[in-house]
C-alpha cells in the first residue's frame, strides 16, 4: 500500500517562502544592474529588415533613386552591413 504524503511543516514553508522572495529580489537586482534588454528584438529585426530592403531596392530600382546610383557597389556593402550589424545586435538578446 503507498504511504500518504507527509504535510511540510512550518519552518519548511518559511524555507521556501523566503527562497522565492530571495530569487525575486534577485530578479529585481539583476535588471537594475543589467538593464532591460526589451529594445533588443525590436531594434535587431528593424535593422535586419532594413538591410534586406536596402539591397532590394538597390537590385530592383538602384540606378533611379539619386543616391543609390552615386555609391556604386557599395550599396552591396552597406546592405550587408546592417544586416551583420542586426546579427551582432541579437547576441545582445537575453
């Protein structure tokens, strides 16, 4: 026959009561002291995206916007680089 659980006693609801208030406490310190990394997806996917636009723009129409005609190829580069500085900025994400 199996043995019926055993109630946990006063002290053993105290132990972890304050086990929980000690890990919100430390929620709390390590965000104030990290700071909050909520901007992070936000501003990765919106560079990202605006790394692919920018090179399919410049693929589709670049020799008629004014700007883009005048850097050339660079215009690959730039592409590529705010889609590379959108990984590098995900790393930031926790």
């Amino acid at each position: 026959m199996p043995e019926s659980r055993v109630r946990k006693t006063a002290s053993q609801k105290r132990k972890t009561a304050d086990r929980s208030a000690l890990a919100r406490k430390r929620y709390e310190e390590s965000r104030l002291a990290g700071g909050d990394r909520g901007w992070v997806p936000w501003v990765f996917s919106s560079v990202g995206l605006l790394g692919v636009a920018w090179l399919v723009v410049y693929y589709v129409a670049g020799y008629q916007v004014p700007g883009m005609s005048s850097l050339g190829d660079w215009n690959v580069l730039i592409g590529m680089g705010l889609m590379a500085a959108a990984f590098a900025l995900a790393t930031l994400w926790k």
